[in-house]
C-alpha cells in the first residue's frame, strides 16, 4: 500500500514504450533481441539510481510500472480472438511492486472454462517471456477456476486479493472480485485466523525469532511477510486499498503507519541489493552478502565494530520493531474479529489496571493518560502485577499501544525515582515468571529505555559462528533458560542446575547476574568488567546490600570462569581444583556460577551444549564441592587420591572375578598420573580389556557408548598398544573420515613401552554414537589404522561447509609451563577444518613431542584446543628458541588452508 505522504509518479524517461510498441509491429525486426534489450537498460538505469540513492519507492514501484508497460506491449503483439480473456498481475505483482529478480506473478483470467481457443496463443505469450529470461509465475484459470480454487486454498485466496488489470477486459477482474468477496468465502475471521496459523508455522520454521545468523529478510519474523499479513488481514476486513483507510478506521496510528513505511524501505533496499549482488531471487542475508551489503550502506569498521556488525545491529533492530507492531496489530485483529462475541470477564486488580478476558489492561482514557501520564511508575507496575498474577496471559493491544506511547517517560529522573526502582526490584524478587516479564519489557521497547546499557545491547552481534543471537536475544534466552531450571520436568535434561537452583536463597541475584552477564560489549575493553561496573552501579542505585552487590558483580565478572576451567584445564589434576575453588570461595558463589554457566552455554547456540559439556561441568562442581566439603586449607593428597581411585577399581574388579595378582602386576607398570586422571569405574574397564588381549598382537581398542549422558557425556574409546609416533595423529585422521569429533584425549605411557589412550568422542552434530554397529566400526577402523600408524591415511579433505569459508582468522598460538606437573601448555586457536587434529599431531611427531592429554572445544567456526605436551623423556619445553620454532610451525600449517582456493581472501580476528 502507498504511504500517507508519498505518491507514486511514473519516470516516462526510464524507457520509450511507444516506440518499443511500434518496433515491435515492424515484422522485419527480431522480436527477442529488442525486448531483452529494452529489459537491459531497464534494469541498468534502475539498478544506477539505486546505487544513486533514489527513493527505493520509486524503484520498486517503477519497476513494477515498467514491466505494465512491457507486458502491454508483448501481450497487444497477438491477435486475440474476443475480450473474454484478460492479464492480470496478481500476488507481489499485483500490489505494484517488484524487485529485481522477483517473479512476475500473472493470472491469464477467462470468462469461461473452455480455452481452446486461446491456447496456442497463449502458449506463444508465455514462451515469448521466457525467451527473454523473464522470470514468470503464470496460471491461466477462468472464473469459476478462480473461485473454486480460492475457496479451498488461503494461499491461493491471497495471492488474487491483490490484482492489477494490465491489459485486456477489466470487467473480468471485477467480476473476479466480487466472487471472491467476504459475502462469498473466506470471512474476514476465517480469513484472518487462517493467515494468523500461516504465520504461526512460518515463524516456527525460524525458531520464532527474528534474530539468526543468515535471516530471510522477506519470510523471518519482523519481515517483509510479516508487513504484506498486515495488510492483507485489513484489505480483507475493511477493503482498505490506501493509508488513509486504515488510519481512518482506527486499525493504524500515524505512529504505527510510519513505523511500517520506514521499516519497508529499509527491507526494499536490502532486498534490491541483495538481488544485485547475487544475481538472482535471494532473500537470505547470508554470509556471503552481508559483507556486501554493509560496505554498499556506506558501514566502515572502526576499533570497537565491524562494518557488517554495524549493518546488522541496524536490521535487527528494524525487524524486532516490527515484530512488535505485528504482534500489536494481529493482537488487535483476534479482539475484534474473533473474540469480539466473548462475554467480558472483567476482574479488578487496582486503580490503574484489571484483567479482561485473560489480558491485562489500563483502566482510564484509552490513550492511557489518565494512568501512565499521571503514574509513570504505572510503566514499571504492569509487568511487576503480571508476575505476581500468573492467570494474566498477556497485555491487551489497546495497552501495548499505551506503553509504546508513554514508555518516552522512562528518562533519568524516572530511573532516580525511588517509586520506580523499588517496583523493578519487586519485579526480580516476585515468585513468578520474572524472565518472561523481562522478555515483554524487551519486546515492547521498556526494558532498554529503564537500562540504557541494556538498549545499548538491542540487536548488538558478533560477525561469528558461535554466538548466533544478539546480546539482548541472547541475554533474555538465557534468563528464560534459568527459569526453565525451576519448572518441573527439567531434571532430566539438567539435573545439577534443576537441584540446585531450588537452593539459591536470592533468584534476584540470578536474574541481576544473567542480565547484565554480557552487557559490556560492543564497547570495546574487556566486556565482563564493564558489565560487572554497569551491574555495581544498578546494584547501589537500587540499594542493594553490599554483600549481594559484589556476588552479582563477581558473577558478571567471572561468568566465563567455570565454562573455561571446564573446557581448557585438566580437572583430574588436583591442582586446577584447588585453584579453582580458590577463586570462587566458597559454595553458594558456586552453586549461582553453575546454573549461570549451564544457561549461558545453551543460550549461546543451540548446538552447543551436548552431554560432554555436562559432564565437564558437572564433574567441576563435585569435586570443588569436595575441596569445600574438605576445607582449601586441606588439600588432597596426589598419593591419596592414586591410593582411593586403586583401593575403588579393585573392589570392582574382584566383583568381576578378575585376578587380584594380575591386576596388581600390570598397575605396576603404570605411573600416578594414569590414576590421577581416570576415575575406578575406567580403570577397571581398562584393567580387565588390556588382561584379556594380554596374548593378541592387534591393538586393544574398547568402544562404549555412555548410560547416562549427562555423566559421562559421549562414546568412550579406550586404545592399547605399542607405543608409536604417530599414534594419536593416526587416530585423530580416522576419527575426522568417520565423521566424529574428539573432545577430550587423555593419553598415559607404561613402562614397557605401551599407550594407554582415552578419548570421548561424539557425531558431527553432537549426538551421541550409540548403535552397536556405529561403535564396531569405529573399532575395527581404528584397529586397522594402529596396525602401522606411520601409514596413517593422509589428512581427509571433507568439503569445508559454505558458512566457515567466510570466517578466517590468523591461527594463535600460545605456550606456556605448568611447573607443577612438569607439563607444557600449548593453546591453538584457529579456524575450524577437516583434519586439523591430525595436522597438529604430525606436527608435533616432527618436533619428537610427547602428547599427554589434550582438550578439544569447537566455538563456531573457530576452534580453541589446549595440548598439554612434554618431550619424550617425560620434560617440558624449556628452550625459548624451540617453542618459537615450534609456533612458527604450527601457525605456517593451520594457516595454510586461509590460502587455499575456495577460501576468501578478508580475514575476522577478535580478541576475547
């Protein structure tokens, strides 16, 4: 629909129709090649004002007006046999718009049912326009085709609401109307209720959320689709064919009107380019455009942003503008169309709102003056009294409009205001769904005017893999997943974090932590320490003790503590336990740091989270638990715990009936580390494999899926052999050819000259191999490959999917010593490949390293491993010049595949 203030005028310059219509009565011109021509320098002169920076109206709607003129003058070329036959546009089309690679959707309407005597000419039209590469959709349907059709099917109602008469008998688009009217089919409450549900599976398709990696502009939440709903659901209930309809039935205000228009323009413009760019229909902002389309909005990086960040943050802040009024506008719609019969239950709450029908709204003026003009702190209130009333299912339109009106009066000395704050306070502190009180806060735009670091946030993204929401979709998916702790049924999926948050004696302190946990960035700095001076500095103005106002604030800062100790240090060693514990002090500052992690992890990508990342963190609690439990000033003994994991796999092996004196010969060939680092029930399984292959000459591989996945978190695979350099390279090449990734390696050497590796391992996409044939092949693979592991296959060259070619990054490498353990640390952080374990431990064979233990994390496109490497006579790296030699290595090889074709030439890096 056109806007209020604009009106549409045609650019006769952009092609000269008329005489195109004369050449084309000329037989002795070639038909083809003038038309495709004409097309040519259509496009061209439209595509040069775009980069002009003329008005997108003016090109999607002068485009449309061309192609009228177009199809006028092919159509007028045949000699049709009567005016029982018509062209119409229909769908997109039809509404006058048209981008550049959009197809044109026609409708060849007939009086009657029999078209014999049209259908070679009709045959010919359609051929011409694919003859000039026009991108037609077509249908040749006769009144009572259309109308039998649209009765039965809402898309293709829809599509024929909207028509233009583009040459031919305009009677028969008028007949076709009237068939298709609200007396006929299609009720404007059936009508609406059917494209509603439409909508409902559209956006179930997108997760219901308008933020994603690659959004479709046109059919994700707060997209083009969702602006053409509104229209429709109004077109069909009022008639409505302008602006001025709509604001004139009260369905839009001036405000919501222009919202629309100045959200459609900015769609229609990256729609055009994104049809430029690519050449084709596309209406997915994908990686590979969206670079693109930032430097083509004028976007530079600066020190703290990226280019496409800024690009995107603006996209999604226009679309979750847009999600809001869609959701307003339809909220509108289903009151008046399909509950307007209801009988009205009516229930008092206080002087300024009730509960009509299950929907909180303001009592007063419909405006809402006489509540949030006189009450500011009404603002605050409505969503403190929907916590505290969980029967109230959601705010009536009438309200959102109200709140969206006044929410201008949420300034400083409103946040100053004692009134105010103490409401938000009582918000956090109510028994009920505080997250999803948040949630609507957010979503009606109050939520970032009371925390400005918090509007900051709104559609902030990190151009990466791994973070796939934005800081505020993110932020609001994690308090709604440490909601879900507390509600019942979740103790399968979390059964730490679903105990513990029952016991936390503040959830105020949970919900401060998560909020503002991620708050810091995009402001350059380390994110969690600005966060955490943000978070002090709500915590005193809204009074809270000193004491919970440094738990929120350490929380903030340290909200990646457990996540990295987990994923990057080896927790079997005591050490790492004890300086852990160490920095979280004491238990409750553990038990809030769990579930803020275990929430943060799911609320960052959904592929993130998968049982071994449970088990890491669950395995951390315990044993801090433990050190707790047994005071820090008393630490464990190393030979203590050697003597306990011995004393707990014997007793479980003599349950087996497996020979007490073999066990204790073989265990003296083993050092304390072995022990250190796998828990009795492994020790025992190892024990017993390796005694019964004691007279096989093959390798020992052992393969076990978990019982429980939130324990042991992925399939175990446990190998015994003679020791051999390229033992673990060749292990890591067969893992990558048989689809799994290694997370975790633990790797142990005998006196006699045997490796005793472990490695927990799961499917590409995380699952869990379980099958019984799945973990015999893994076996016999690995069996064959350690038969002569210098042999290994060479590195596997799986196609590198499309998303990670657009993320490269310069490897880092890092070494360090840990003089405790007499171990070097090496952290490689790189881009995410095929066959990158494999490369790294050839590389460290040509060094003559010893690999003992390694923790494998992929981050998006980015992966961060930590090796823990010694030379072969069990020393770490002490020459400065050899681990210079050795990270000059490692960086020429990863970054080999940066250059390698298919791969783009730009590069990401960002410091953590």
């Amino acid at each position: 629909m056109m806007s209020v203030n604009y009106q549409f005028r045609p650019d006769l310059s952009l092609y000269h129709f008329a005489k195109l219509k004369s050449q084309l009565k000329d037989s002795t011109l070639p038909v083809i090649p003038l038309l495709k021509q004409a097309l040519a320098l259509i496009n061209q002169r439209l595509d040069q004002a775009f980069y002009d920076g003329a008005d997108i109206r003016d090109l999607i709607y002068g485009r449309a007006w061309a192609m009228d003129q177009l199809m006028s003058c092919i159509w007028q070329r045949f000699d049709w046999p009567d005016e029982r036959i018509a062209l119409l546009a229909v769908g997109g089309y039809g509404r006058g718009e048209l981008h550049p690679k959009s197809d044109i959707d026609l409708l060849i309407l007939l009086k009657d049912d029999d078209d014999t005597r049209y259908r070679q000419l009709l045959s010919d039209f359609i051929t011409l326009l694919w003859d000039i590469k026009l991108d037609v959709g077509h249908s040749v349907r006769s009144l009572a085709d259309c109308e039998r059709e649209a009765r039965a099917d809402i898309t293709v109602a829809t599509n024929l609401l909207e028509n233009r008469t583009l040459v031919g008998n305009d009677a028969l688009r008028t007949e076709m109307v009237q068939r298709l009217s609200t007396e006929c089919m299609w009720t404007s409450a059936k009508f609406f209720e059917a494209k509603w549900q439409e909508q409902i599976t559209r956006h179930y398709k997108f997760n219901n959320s308008e933020y994603s990696l690659e959004p479709n502009i046109k059919s994700s939440p707060g997209g083009l689709r969702d602006i053409q709903m509104v229209g429709w659901v109004a077109k069909r209930h009022f008639n409505a064919t302008t602006v001025q309809d709509l604001l004139a039935e009260g369905f839009l205000t001036e405000t919501e009107m222009r919202i629309l228009e100045q959200g459609q323009c900015f769609l229609w413009q990256v729609r055009y380019a994104l049809h430029m760019i690519s050449g084709r229909a596309e209406d997915r902002l994908l990686f590979d455009y969206q670079r693109q389309l930032a430097v083509l909005f004028g976007y530079l990086d600066t020190e703290k942003r990226l280019a496409v960040e800024q690009f995107m943050k603006r996209y999604f802040r226009v679309v979750t503008t847009l999600t809001e009024l869609n959701d307003v506008l339809l909220q509108h719609f289903e009151e008046v169309l399909l509950k307007k019969d209801e009988e009205q239950k009516i229930t008092p709450i206080n002087r300024r709102f009730q509960i009509r029908n299950g929907l909180i709204e303001h009592l007063g003026d419909e405006v809402g003056n006489e509540v949030f003009e006189r009450h500011p702190f009404a603002l605050i209130e409505i969503f403190l009294l929907m916590a505290q009333h969980p029967e109230i299912e959601g705010v009536r339109a009438i309200t959102i409009r109200a709140l969206r009106d006044h929410r201008h009066l949420i300034d400083e000395a409103f946040r100053r205001d004692l009134r105010a704050s103490s409401l938000f306070m009582e918000l956090l502190r109510a028994a009920g769904d505080v997250p999803l009180q948040l949630t609507r806060m957010s979503r009606y735009g109050m939520l970032g005017r009371y925390l400005p670091e918090f509007g900051h946030a709104v559609g902030l993204t990190q151009h990466d893999l791994f973070h796939v929401y934005t800081v505020d979709a993110h932020t609001l998916r994690l308090l709604r997943f440490q909601q879900s702790f507390r509600e019942p049924g979740k103790e399968k999926n979390f059964p730490l974090a679903a105990s513990i948050i029952h016991q936390l004696p503040k959830l105020e302190i949970l919900w401060l932590a998560g909020l503002y946990h991620d708050l810091g960035k995009g402001r350059g700095g380390d994110h969690s320490e600005l966060g955490a001076e943000d978070a002090r500095l709500f915590c005193e103005r809204h009074q809270l003790s000193k004491r919970d106002t440094h738990l929120v604030c350490w929380l903030v800062e340290n909200h990646l503590l457990m996540s990295m100790t987990a994923q990057k240090q080896d927790i079997s060693d005591p050490d790492v336990i004890r300086h852990f514990a160490e920095t979280v002090g004491d238990q409750v500052h553990l038990d809030y740091l769990h579930v803020l992690t275990v929430a943060d992890i799911n609320a960052t990508n959904p592929t993130l989270w998968n049982g071994w990342r449970a088990a890491l963190l669950n395995q951390l609690y315990t044993e801090t638990t433990r050190a707790f439990r047994r005071g820090l000033e008393n630490p464990i003994d190393p030979a203590e715990w050697v003597e306990e994991t011995q004393q707990q796999a014997l007793a479980i092996l003599r349950a087996m009936g497996v020979d007490q004196q073999k066990v204790l010969e073989l265990w003296t060939t083993l050092d304390d580390d072995y022990f250190l680092q796998d828990a009795p029930s492994e020790v025992a399984w190892h024990t017993k494999g390796i005694l019964q292959h004691s007279k096989s000459s093959e390798p020992l591989v052992l393969v076990a899926a978990p019982t429980d996945d939130m324990k042991e978190g992925g399939t175990k695979v446990f190998i015994h052999t003679r020791d051999a350099a390229f033992g673990f390279a060749a292990t890591a090449a067969i893992m990558d050819r048989l689809g799994l990734s290694i997370h975790d390696a633990r790797i142990s050497t005998s006196r006699n000259g045997y490796t005793l590796n472990t490695l927990i391992v799961l499917e590409q996409d995380g699952q869990v191999p379980r099958a019984a044939e799945r973990l015999e092949e893994i076996r016999q693979e690995l069996i064959s490959a350690l038969h002569n592991p210098e042999n290994f296959p060479a590195l596997v060259q799986h196609h590198t999917p499309r998303q990670l070619k657009h993320f490269t990054m310069p490897t880092q490498v890092y070494i360090s010593n840990d003089p405790s353990n007499l171990r070097t640390l090496i952290e490689v952080i790189t881009p995410d490949r095929p066959g990158l374990l494999a490369r790294i431990g050839r590389i460290f064979v040509e060094f003559d390293l010893w690999l003992q233990n390694a923790k494998i994390a992929t981050l998006g496109e980015r992966v961060e491993d930590v090796f823990f490497i010694t030379h072969q006579d069990g020393s770490p790296l002490s020459d400065p010049e050899l681990c210079l030699q050795l990270q000059a290595r490692l960086c020429e090889e990863l970054d080999k595949q940066a250059r390698e074709p298919g791969y783009p030439a730009y590069a990401v890096g960002r410091s953590r």
